[in-house]
C-alpha cells in the first residue's frame, strides 16, 4: 500500500509541476496552451537519454531537461508574442500535432512508438534516490518561485498583461519580453517535471506525451483555479487520484470498469465547472472571460 | 483533497478484509487491459478468455484456493498501467498479472521484475517483448514470426508482389524488415511500404497509392479500430487484390465487416471442431457463455490463465509456496503444456512458441485455409 | 493521375469536414462558446444512424434521426451546460473543460451501448468504381458534395434573408447590440446550437457510410473543425467551410509529395503556418494585434 501510494504521490508532484508551470502561463500571463506535453517529452527524452547514455545523475538530468524544453519552448513563444486568445490555443494546437509526429518518427533520438527502455534509477552523487524525493523538492521549488514571481513585479507586469494587453503596453511595459520570460518558465518546468518522469517510469514513449495528456493538465489547472497559488497542485491531485480511487469500487463488471470510470470522471468534470468555473480555489467573483 | 484521501484510506483498509472474508485467501489474478479509449474492444476480449478459464478451473478444483480476478483500466497508455500495476502488486497483492499492448508491457516490466510478479502478455506482439524480464512471458507467438510463416503461403497463392501497410511501431518495423530480407528470398518482392500514424482516420489517399505499385497483395500490420478503417478504405477505393495480416485482425468486428470477406491471416494453431477435448470444450462452453465463436485473443488469456492454475496447482501439490519464483521455477521444469489449441512449449525467456495456421474470413466466420 | 485521384478524394473527404467545421464556426461566431463538444453530437448522430440502418429502417429516417439527435445535444448543452457556465462569467477554458468531461461522457456511454471497435454503415455508395483510367470513384463522392453544397446555400439564404438569420449574424458582430434592439441573444444562441449541431449530423451520415465510425471518432471531427475555424477567420463561415475544404484536401494531396505518415501533420503545418503569417485566417477581420 505505501508502495502504491508512494507511486501516486510522485506522479501527483509531476503532473503538480506540469500544472503549476502552465499555470504561470495561463493564470498570469494569460497565454492558452494546449502543447505542455511537449515539452514535458522534450524534457522526458532529454532526461532519459542523458541518463542511458551519459550518467544516471537526476539533477544534472533535470538542468539538461529545463534547458532543452525551456529553449525550445521559443517555437511556442513565437505566435504567443504574435496573437492572443483563441488564436493562441489553435497554435500551441498546430505545434501539439506536429510534435507529436516528429516524437514519433525521429526513433533516434525518442524510440519511437517503442520507446527508450531501461532508464536507469536516480542518482545523486552516486547515491539511489527516490524519485518521490525528488518530485516533491521540485514542486516545492518551483511553487516558491511562482509565488515570488507572482508577487513581485513580474508577476504584476504579467496580470496587467492579462488583463489589458494595450493598457500594459502603453504603460511602458516590455510586453514581449514578460510574454517570452513566461512561456520559457512554464516549459522549462514541463522539462524539469518530465525527466523526473522519465526516471520515475524507466520507460518512456511518445503515447505519454499527446494532446490528450496536454487536456488533462490544461482541465488541472481550470478545475484547481487559474491564477492561484495552490489550484493546479489541487488539480493535480484530483484528477490523478478520482481515477485511481475509482478503480477501488469492487461492484463494476471487469469489462465495464473503465467506461464507468471514464464517466464518473467526465461528469464530475462537468459539474464542477458548472458549480464552480472559476475552479475550486478560484474567486468567484473575479472570473473573467478570456 | 480530504475526501479522495479519506477514500484511499478506507478502501485500503476494507481491500484485505474482503479478500479473507471470500475464504481462504483467494489468488489475485491481476489484469492491465485498455478498457475505455480506443482500443477497448480488446480489454472485453482479453477479460472474456480469464473469466472463462477462471469459470473452468473452479469447475475443475484445480486449485485449493479460490480465484479473484481485480482488472484495471490503462486505456492502452504506460502511464495509466503503472498506476494499476504498482496498486495490483502492492495493495492487491496480485499473485500474476496478465498485460497486453506494447507500451503497457514495456512500462510495467520493471515494476514486476522488481517486485518478482510474473506477468503474461497475450495480447502485444512486437519482437521487443521478448526477454523484458525473466518474470515477463508471453503467450502468443511474436507477430514477426506469424508473418514469417505467411511467405510460403503468399508464394503458393502467387502473392508475389506485396505492398506493406504498417503503423510505425516496433512490430511493424520487425515486419517491415522481414519483408525486405525473407520475402525475396522466398521468391516474393516487396513493391512498396506504407507507414501510417495510430490515428489516421482516412485510407482512400493511401489507397490511391497503394494501387499505382500494383500489387498481388496487401499486407496490413496495424491493430485496434483502425484495422477495419483501413480495410474498408481499401476496398472502397479500388483495391481488389487479396488482403493479408497476423492475427490481430482476429476481431468480431472485422468478421462482421463485409468488405473484411476474403482477408487472409495468420494465428497460432487452433482447430475448435476436431482438436483435443480441452480445445473442444472451451469452443462450446465460450459460444455458450459469450454468443460468439471465440478468437485468438481470448484463447491467448484463456491459456494465460489456465497456465497460472496448471503451475499453481502444481506447486500445492509439492506444498510449495505460489510465488514469482517458485511460479518461474515450475515453468521451466516443465516447458511443456497442454492449451487450447493443442502442445504449447515455452522457450527460456518464457515466451511461447506454437504451430501457425492460416485463417481466412469467410461470410462472418473465420474457417482455416490448408494449402 | 494519382494527383487527380488524391485531389478528388481530398474533395469528398474535406466536403465533410467542411460541413462539420461550418457548425463549429456558427456556433463560436454567434455565441462565442468554443463549443468542444461538437465531436460528441456528431458521434451520437453517426452512432444513431447507424443503429437504424443495420436494424433494417430506411435511410431517410436514419438521417432524420441523426439530425434530431445531434441537434437535441446541441440544444441541450447550450442549455444545461453553458448557459449555467456563463452566467457565472466562466472562461474560455472552463466552457472547454466542461465540453471535455461532456465528451467523456458521452464516448464511453456509447461504446457501453453500442460495442467498441469499429463500426460501418454497409452500403453500395461508398464503393468505387474505375471512372477514368487510374481514378476510382464512389457514388457517395457526388452524394457529399451535393449534399455540402445544397446545405451551403440554403444556410447562405437563411442568414440572409430570413430576420432570425439576420439577427444571427449581427449576433455574432456585436452581441451588445442585438440586447439594445430588444432581440432575445439567448434565444438567438439556442438557434446558433441547433443549427450548428444540426450541420454535423449529415457529415456523420457520410463518415458512418465510407470510412466507419468508432466511439472515440468526436475527438478527430472536433480537431478538423477548431483547425479549420481559425484558419478560415473567426466569424466568418464562408472561411471556415473553405477551410474544411483545403484541410480534406492537403491531407489527401499530401501524399502525392510525402509519405502518408506525414499527411495528418500537414493539416496542422498549414495551421500553424496561418497562424503566424496570417493570424486573421483566410476571411477574418484583423482582431490580433
């Protein structure tokens, strides 16, 4: 039981990291993405193959990881500075599909559908960790420098960007730059979440890194509340946990278990954003349209 | 958060309770099945073929203790499969474990080697899950080697010229490079190769290029819905020469599709009219339970099955303990088993080797061809 | 001549998508609600269609049942789902979460109901004959697209001519507008749903007859369908059924250049590619910045 509950806990630290990340994006600076998987793979594969081929040292795959997902991530930054909105969500769309081609064909580098196997335990300096350890300092990390971020005066170029793109600029402020220093955060965290993921799993495959999986941490974020501090993280947890908690009820028919538990799951979407849209730790009162 | 916790707990706590309260602890076979997604008519086949082997074996006695089955969902996806199998191993106590999928094979592999749970795939069958863990096995001849045994046929039937249409995973590429090695060899030639994404939906552009190499053959090497996609595409687009496959087209719906009459495919040996009386029995007693023929998939788990109840048994009869090692022990001391479908030998990694048969999809039923 | 074959089944295929993205667009022009759920009424309108026709009723009823089903959901998640949403000033992205669970829902309650895997509408329509050296073609191809073009122009009249129509494009200009002329925006919204959803249901029909159907096949109708409303310009349909049209069209003429597991990326290149250079899409006002 500890085993498995240890096993749930570090996949809800990284998908708590997933979500916090993009959460800095869409809660603060207002940018929808529907690629984070992206650049959680970028970071998984650069993780694992620095691990296979180079040294099992988790912080040194976690650094590579940031750098790769965070540099590349200026693919993603490009239409970000360009359009705003709906316009950004089809983009980051257009990007989530080509990506996953390219993670599927470039077998080089990511295995293809077949994947890299036998990623090696964590290290550090030479020492097994476990990956729950690890996971956990990493949220810790990066939810602290959300939150410094979210207080300073980044965070209030950000929101003011948010809420009034034109007003901000006219303001003086460096609209692009905040908008690029965001989105390279936010993915260089999905790096950082992804090579702790490849660890995690010693197996990893481009079917973890879909659009699918970008929805899911998109609906983390909405249903924990946008442009909070612990909403993504709160999200995270749920919809990691609703699945996993659904699979204990012993009355379902072994062939119907899934769909049961894949409705229990979409309703229970669906009624929390009728409930609450602005998301469990959301304001209520301030929930904008976007 | 409080309530899902509160949740976890408490079913943690009443998991054992119920189990002992069934009477004389019951073994755990575990299941990692997609059950929702697309890929989920498989998951009800797997299951169909472990409740009915588990419904024979208590009918048999067996066993002392009783069966439970426990299957989980992982939607075909290793992140899901991880989640269900370190709960099968560590809260349910799985004694043996029956996968399926390639990625879901390759995700729960060192969960189970770690932790010394056998687990059995009947279902995936890329050359790449051979040898995963000396506690992983299969079931099911590796696809590449059905294809193999499909090259003399296609060169009696004067199906020389082939084209290849293939989703770009590691079975595909196995049969991608049998195809370019072993078929000139055999006399054949391979005109052209089609790698195709797990998601496309469209095969009348594929169809159109298909036709231009002008082949006495299509061979399709994809799995899932996407099969009778790329059937019925091919057929409604100008396609008309035999199309051929391994046994994953072994599926109710692609009986049941009318442009799917004809379709030529390998699977392990399997003859339900005239076999042995195991063999027998298990045809009837599944059209009885189920209101269908039963397929390759289900045979495959039903054996899975029935091969954890034959070494369990065993191993009660020595009063020995039913564990990973002990299960893995008795599998190589015996090698030898007698399945449905006939002698089924077990090599060193534990994967199964059998007879190849050629099947053909005839008016909704799928009747052997011989010759 | 594979060129000429890959562009004609591109036009049957992106026919269809047209159909669908077309909906997709009224309902987001009209309402601004990015309606994700729009996959899941064509899923219960193919699914319905389906059970009719393999149970030995006529086609006309099917269709029509099709078109009752698809646009009761509409309807229906307009009502129940994104009314309540937007009462509360909800965000773009939860009405998208909420549609998203919708979806789920939906998806497995229909393989519970209907079976998983792959099903099909057998018909003598979806199949090919040599009509020109090299090029094949179905009956069905001059079914989809005179069934696009027909619904095109009578949808084109009706936002024309007809004072409901009218108000609906005005509804999708300037919602603040319509209130101030004592025009009911929530009735205009509930029409925005039917009609919308309404358009799905014949390219349900289509996609049930040739290429089959699983319970999972919203999602892909759902990417088509956003892709091609920003391609085309929000707001303008005329954009969008383009769109849908040049989509079906690159994936299948794709492959006359590249190998086909390059063809669905293509779509999404020529997505990305718009969005950069021509962030108005094909028809839009310039609303980026």
């Amino acid at each position: 039981m500890t085993a498995y509950l240890a096993n749930l806990a570090t996949l809800a630290a990284i998908f708590g990291i997933l979500a916090a990340t993009l959460n800095v994006a869409v809660g603060y600076a207002g940018i929808f993405s529907v690629a984070h998987a992206v650049f959680f793979g970028l970071g998984a594969y650069a993780g694992a193959q620095l691990a296979l081929l180079v040294v099992p040292d988790a912080l040194l795959a976690m650094v590579v990881a940031a750098l790769v997902a965070g540099g590349l991530s200026l693919c993603l930054a490009l239409p970000a500075l360009r359009v705003r909105g709906e316009y950004f969500v089809a983009a980051s769309l257009g990007l989530q599909m080509m990506a996953t081609t390219l993670f599927t064909e470039a077998k080089g580098l990511t295995g293809g559908m077949g994947g890299l196997v036998g990623i090696p335990r964590p290290m550090i300096l030479g020492v097994e960790v476990p990956t729950l350890a690890l996971a956990l300092t990493a949220l810790v990390l990066i939810l602290l420098a959300t939150w410094l971020m979210a207080r300073g005066s980044f965070g209030r170029t950000l929101r003011a960007i948010r809420d009034a793109e034109s007003a901000a600029e006219a303001l003086g402020k460096n609209i692009n730059a905040a908008k690029a220093l965001a989105v390279a955060f936010a993915c260089a965290g999905a790096g950082v979440a992804g090579a702790l993921f490849a660890l995690h799993m010693s197996f990893v495959n481009v079917e973890s890194f879909t659009l699918d999986q970008s929805v899911l941490i998109m609906a983390m974020v909405i249903v924990g509340g946008t442009g909070t501090l612990w909403g993504p993280l709160l999200g995270a947890v749920l919809l990691l946990s609703l699945p996993a908690g659904l699979s204990f009820l012993p009355f379902i028919p072994p062939t119907e278990i899934g769909a049961v538990q894949q409705i229990l799951y979409g309703a229970a979407m669906t009624l929390l954003m009728i409930f609450r849209p602005a998301g469990l730790l959301g304001d209520m009162r301030t929930g904008r349209k976007a | 958060m409080r309530l899902s916790r509160r949740a976890l707990l408490g079913s943690a706590i009443a998991a054992p309770t119920l189990a002992r309260a069934q009477g004389g602890d019951p073994y755990v076979l575990g299941t990692l099945f997609p059950l929702s997604g697309p890929n989920a008519e498989y998951g009800k086949v797997f299951t169909e073929g472990v409740q009915l082997a588990m419904q024979h074996a208590e009918a048999e006695r067996m066993l002392r203790r009783p069966l439970r089955l426990q299957a989980e969902d992982t939607q075909a996806l290793p992140q899901q499969a991880v989640v269900g199998m370190t709960k099968l191993v560590n809260v349910d106590r799985a004694n043996y474990v029956m996968v399926g999928f390639t990625a879901v094979s390759k995700a729960v592999a060192p969960i189970g080697d770690r932790s010394k749970t056998v687990m059995v795939n009947g279902g995936a069958v890329g050359p790449d899950l051979a040898g995963l863990s000396p506690y992983f096995w299969n079931t099911i001849p590796l696809a590449h080697l059905e294809t193999r045994e499909m090259l003399p046929f296609m060169m009696r039937r004067n199906l020389k010229r082939v084209a290849l249409v293939y989703v770009d995973d590691p079975l595909g590429d196995a049969i991608l490079g049998i195809f370019r090695n072993d078929l000139p060899r055999a006399g054949g030639e391979l005109v052209g190769s089609f790698s195709i994404p797990r998601t496309a939906q469209q095969f009348g552009p594929v169809a159109a290029r298909i036709r231009q190499t002008r082949p006495d053959t299509v061979y399709i090497a994809s799995f899932g819905a996407q099969q009778g996609q790329i059937i019925k595409g091919l057929r409604d687009n100008g396609v008309s020469v035999p199309l051929t496959s391994y046994s994953a087209m072994n599926l109710e719906s692609i009986r049941n599709l009318a442009e799917a009459e004809g379709l030529l495919f390998t699977s392990q040996q399997t003859d339900f009219a005239s076999g042995d009386e195991l063999t027998r029995r298990y045809a009837t007693d599944f059209k009885a339970r189920f209101g269908s023929d039963p397929g390759t998939y289900n045979t495959n788990y039903y054996n899975a099955t029935r091969l954890f109840c034959l070494l369990a048994g065993k191993l009660e009869r020595e009063n020995k303990e039913v564990n990973g090692d002990t299960l893995r022990a008795a599998l190589l001391e015996q090698k030898e088993f007698d399945l449905v479908g006939g002698r089924a030998t077990f090599d060193e990694q534990g994967s199964m080797t059998a007879a190849i048969q050629i099947n053909e999809v005839r008016g909704g039923r799928v009747n052997v061809v011989t010759g | 001549m594979l060129f000429l074959q890959l562009l004609l089944g591109g036009l049957q295929t992106g026919a269809l998508y047209a159909l669908t993205a077309c909906g997709f667009a009224l309902i987001f022009g009209a309402t601004k609600v990015f309606h994700f759920a729009h996959g899941a009424s064509f899923t219960l309108a193919g699914y319905l269609f389906l059970l009719l026709w393999n149970n030995g009723h006529p086609a006309w009823l099917g269709v029509l049942a099709a078109i009752a089903v698809a646009t009761g959901f509409g309807v229906a998640m307009e009502r129940f789902v994104y009314r309540p949403i937007q009462r509360h000033e909800g965000g773009f992205f939860t009405v998208f979460v909420a549609a998203f669970g919708v979806s789920l829902v939906v998806q497995n309650l229909v393989g519970m109901w209907a079976g998983r895997g792959f099903v099909v509408a057998d018909s003598s329509l979806s199949r090919a004959t040599e009509v020109l050296p090299e090029v094949f073609l179905a009956p069905v191809f001059w079914v989809s697209l005179a069934v696009a073009a027909v619904l095109f122009l009578a949808l084109g009249i009706f936002l024309t001519r007809h004072p409901a129509g009218v108000a609906l494009r005005a509804l999708s200009q300037n919602s603040d507008l319509i209130r101030a002329y004592g025009l009911s925006s929530h009735r205009l919204s509930l029409l925005a749903f039917a009609l919308g959803s309404a358009l799905a249901a014949p390219a349900a029909v289509l996609t049930a007859i040739t290429t089959g159907m699983n319970e999972a096949v919203g999602h892909h109708v759902m990417l088509i369908s956003m892709a091609a409303t920003i391609v085309g310009g929000v707001g303008s349909l005329k954009g969008a059924a383009l769109a849908g049209l040049s989509l079906g069209v690159a994936e299948s003429v794709v492959l006359n250049f590249a190998d086909p597991q390059w063809a669905e990326a293509a779509s999404f290149v020529v997505l990305f590619g718009f969005i950069l250079f021509r962030p108005s899409g094909l028809f839009g006002h310039a609303v980026a910045r």
